[in-house]
C-alpha cells in the first residue's frame, strides 16, 4: 500500500512558480510533449490502481471492481484516446464562409 505524502504548504509557492516558468519557457507547446504526458497520466493510473481503489474505497466506499471500471478504466482510456486524436484536434481550422463574409477575415 502507498502512503500518501503531503505536500508542505510552504513548497507550495515554489513548486507553482516552477510550473509557471515551465509554461513561459514554451515546454509545453509541442504536441509530442503533451501526447507523452496523456501517455504518461493512462501509465500512472495503471500502476497505481492499486492506490486509487483504496483511496475511493476509503472515501466513498466504492467497490474496487467499480473503480477499475469507471474510474481508472476511464483515464486510461480517455488519455489514450487523447494523445491520439491530439494532432487533429491541435490542427488550425479554416471556417467556411460565404463569399460575402469573405472580407471579415474570421480566424
């Protein structure tokens, strides 16, 4: 069983500042950073499932079977499916206007 560390309120400040100038420096731009992340969060709920059972068990009284199903089954599957689709989903879209909305420039 994993025990559950708590994060200082203190390193809190930090720990945002950090993820701050990580955005900032344009880390999280490319789109094969953020699939790897999708893939990584479908990773870190299948091996720490174990965990997440306990915690909802704990919490909510939920079944384990249930929390496989519906909630780590669904991260799993929605991050996958995700990291997929992300390339078009990311793609620059060209609306369709008529002739006469031509002029506006709708982008």
């Amino acid at each position: 069983m994993t025990i559950l560390k708590y994060t200082p309120i203190k390193e809190i400040p930090k720990i945002r500042e950090t993820l701050r100038a990580t955005f900032k420096a344009g880390v999280t731009r490319p789109l094969e950073w953020r699939k790897h992340q999708l893939y990584q969060l479908a990773r870190l709920a299948q091996n720490e499932a174990d965990a997440i059972c306990d915690a909802l068990n704990k919490d909510l009284s939920k079944p384990r079977l249930e929390v496989l199903r519906t909630e780590v089954g669904n991260i799993v599957e929605r991050a996958t499916k995700s990291a997929q689709k992300l390339d078009v989903w990311a793609a620059p879209e060209h609306p369709d206007v008529s002739d006469w909305q031509k002029g506006w420039k709708p982008t």
